[in-house]
C-alpha cells in the first residue's frame, strides 16, 4: 500500500517527467518511466541511452525531466551508471552528501543497442531481474519496488509499443500489449536470487495470430503462402512458455490486471 501512495504522490505533485515532450501519440514509453520513477521512494538520477525517450524529451533549450538527468551511448549507460554510483560513495566519504541518503540510479535503455537477452542478465547473477510489461502498471511497479531494494544492480525489461514502428493506431496500443502477454509472447515474471517466478499466468493463452495480427509490420506473415511461418512461431512461442513454467515456482501467484 505504501508502495502505491509513493506513486499516486509522485505523480500528483512535480512529475519525474512531465508532459510537453514530443513522443509519439500512444507510445508506450511515458507510462514505463513515469511508472518507474514514480514508485521509487527516494532521490533519482536517471541515465538514458540515445533513444526516442532522450530525443523527444529533451528538444534544446527544454526538457521534460525533473530529476538529474544523463545522455549516454547505447552501450555505455550501464558503465555511466555504476560511475554515478562510484561518485554517490566518494561524496559520501567526503560528507558531502548525507550518509543516510540513499540515492537511486536508473538507466532507461531500448532500441537493442544497450542490452541483448534477459538471459543473460540472469546467467550473470543479477540479483533481481525480470519481464515486465507498460500496461501491467501495477506489476511494473511491484517489480521496479523490489529492483531498488536489493543489493546491486538490477534488470527489468519492460515491453512497449512503437505504433509508429509496429504498424497500429495508437488507440489500440493497450490492446497490443496485452496481446503480446495473453499470447504468452511475452510471459511477465522474475528471477529473485537465481529463482524463477511467473507473475501472470493467461488463463487460456491466445493464438500467436492475436499478437501478429494487430500490427502492420507482421501483415506478410498473414499472407497464406506464410502460414507454416506462423505454426513455426507459434511452436517457439509453446516451447519457451513451456520451459519457463518449468522453470518457475511450482504455484504462481497471478498479478493483478491493470
Ligand atoms: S517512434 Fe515509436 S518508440 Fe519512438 S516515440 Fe514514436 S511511438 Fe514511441
């Protein structure tokens, strides 16, 4: 409960990022960040890889942030933040920040250029990782909770829509990501010291057909010369939703739909 009056203040009071950016109707991407900073309890410094996020938020000589804020390269946001986290240890050493105040160090990255697979994130013993997704807010939240609290770094990759990129009215974008969730394409859950868990279980998954066919970009694949394309994809999708649920705890507890 406590975690959701940090937000509700968060976001009614001076919003970590606030409106007047120039991303794209129903992009995803505001609902991640404003989920995320808004949950977090203490003092922020956000890394952003080149991105839609750094570009449209930060139109010279205006930005949408409140919070300290860095541009880095695709590929160097993760060695700027630990850097940041170096800088927070010396100020502290020096008495120049508080001793008690914690600060927290969030990298916004996407595009594929900063990160590869959660895999991996897992097989180097990240001590929280886990799949998320924008409109699951609640679970986002829950997981962004857990991600700051733990002792080092933490990964969460959070699915958004481009209806620009992905070929879909904006005003569908909530449907398109559900899709991606309900078809099992995207299984929402996390990994807590090396231990899977699932955090939302479709109660009957849909066809793979439900998450292509929303989206522009996946409309050949449609096409009837393509359907043995689709069975392949949905024989992959099975697979991995299958090797997950053996991985995970075996009575999962179901988020709550946002
Ligand atoms: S191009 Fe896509 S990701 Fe970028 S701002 Fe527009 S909708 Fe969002």
């Amino acid at each position: 409960m406590s975690r959701l009056k940090t937000l509700v203040r968060n976001q009614s009071g001076v919003q970590p990022l606030r409106g007047g950016h120039s991303l794209c109707q129903g992009c995803g991407i505001p609902m991640v960040v404003r989920t995320v900073l808004s949950t977090i309890d203490r003092p922020t410094v956000v890394v952003n890889a080149t991105g839609c996020l750094e570009v449209a938020t930060t139109r010279y000589p205006t930005t949408a942030w409140n919070v300290p804020w860095l541009h880095v390269a695709f590929e160097n946001a993760a060695a700027v933040a630990s850097g940041v986290e170096s800088a927070q240890r010396a100020l502290r050493r020096r008495h120049a920040l508080p001793g008690d105040e914690d600060v927290a160090v969030v990298v916004f990255a996407g595009d594929g250029g900063t990160y590869d697979l959660t895999a991996i994130a897992i097989a180097h013993h990240a001590p929280y990782v886990a799949q998320a997704v924008a409109v699951h807010w609640h679970d986002l939240s829950r997981k962004v909770e857990l991600a700051v609290g733990v002792d080092g770094p933490a990964f969460i990759n959070v699915l958004t829509d481009c209806p620009l990129g992905w070929g879909h009215e904006p005003r569908i974008s909530a449907r398109v990501l559900n899709a991606a969730v309900d078809t099992c394409f995207w299984p929402l859950y996390e990994v807590v010291d090396g231990t899977y868990g699932l955090s939302y279980r479709p109660e009957q998954p849909e066809p793979i057909e439900s998450w292509l066919g929303l989206q522009a970009r996946f409309a050949h694949l449609l096409a009837d010369e393509n359907r043995q394309l689709v069975a392949e994809i949905q024989r992959q999708v099975d697979a991995d939703w299958d090797e997950l649920l053996a991985r995970c705890a075996p009575e999962p507890s179901p988020s709550p739909r946002n």
